[in-house]
C-alpha cells in the first residue's frame, strides 16, 4: 500500500455581519478539487504555527491582512492523492479590498447560500462546523 503524502491545512472563516468570504480554486491538476469553493488558506510550513500559516497564506493568495480568532475546530479529509488535517479559524477582514490572485472567483454569502456551491470535499467538512 502507498503512503500518501499528508498535509496540515489552515482556513479562514472571513465573517461579515452574516456573510461568509468563499473563494473559488483555479485549476488545477486535480479534478476534485478544481474550480471547487473553499475558505482561503494553506498548508501550514515546517516549524511555523497555524496562526502565522494562516497570515502568511492569505497575504501571498490575497495581499490582504487579516486577523485571526478563535479556532473553530478541526477535520480530516482522505482525497484520492493525498489526506489532510483542516483547522478553521474565524478571522476577520483587514483595512483596504483583497486581490484574487490565486483564485478564480468569491462570493459573500451566508450559511443557507453556502450550499448551492460546489465545495471541496474537506471544505464542506467545515461547514458543519459553522
């Protein structure tokens, strides 16, 4: 049996009023995952906590600052290629408008809007958690 690589995963809930920030991927070469929604992040580097993962990923897919609250808990995801470990933080927007320079799309919607997209599956893990 192959191993598969495993990554652990950091995402931010961005709340406003009731509204939730939903990024669309690009694509990519896996199409489970492509063009799919999800809460923007990344993978958490070596030696580097989740609260600054979460920064930093947002700062090079956004140019954006936001601020990182509390944990809103975590779930595994076994995709065909790879699994991972996803922890959703709630945060909050920075001054200024971000950039989608590594997304396709977003959209501010709240909970019962969420479901007409089609999520990645380990993001709509998330979702239960909101």
């Amino acid at each position: 049996m192959e191993n598969k690589k495993h990554f652990k995963v950091v995402a931010a809930v961005v709340k406003d009023g009731d509204r939730y920030l939903c990024m669309q991927r690009c694509r990519s070469e896996y199409t489970y995952t492509t063009e799919h929604w999800e809460f923007p992040g990344g993978k958490v580097k070596e030696g580097e906590t989740e609260h600054h993962a979460l920064i930093r990923e947002i700062k090079e897919e956004m140019d954006w600052d936001i601020y990182v609250g509390k944990c809103l808990g975590s779930i595994v995801h076994e995709y065909p290629d790879f699994s991972i470990t996803l922890t959703a933080y709630l945060c909050r927007g920075g001054e200024g408008e971000f950039k989608l320079l590594e997304h396709l799309d977003y959209q501010w919607l709240t909970l019962e809007e969420m479901d007409k997209l089609k999520w990645t599956e380990g993001d709509r893990k998330l979702l239960q958690l909101l």
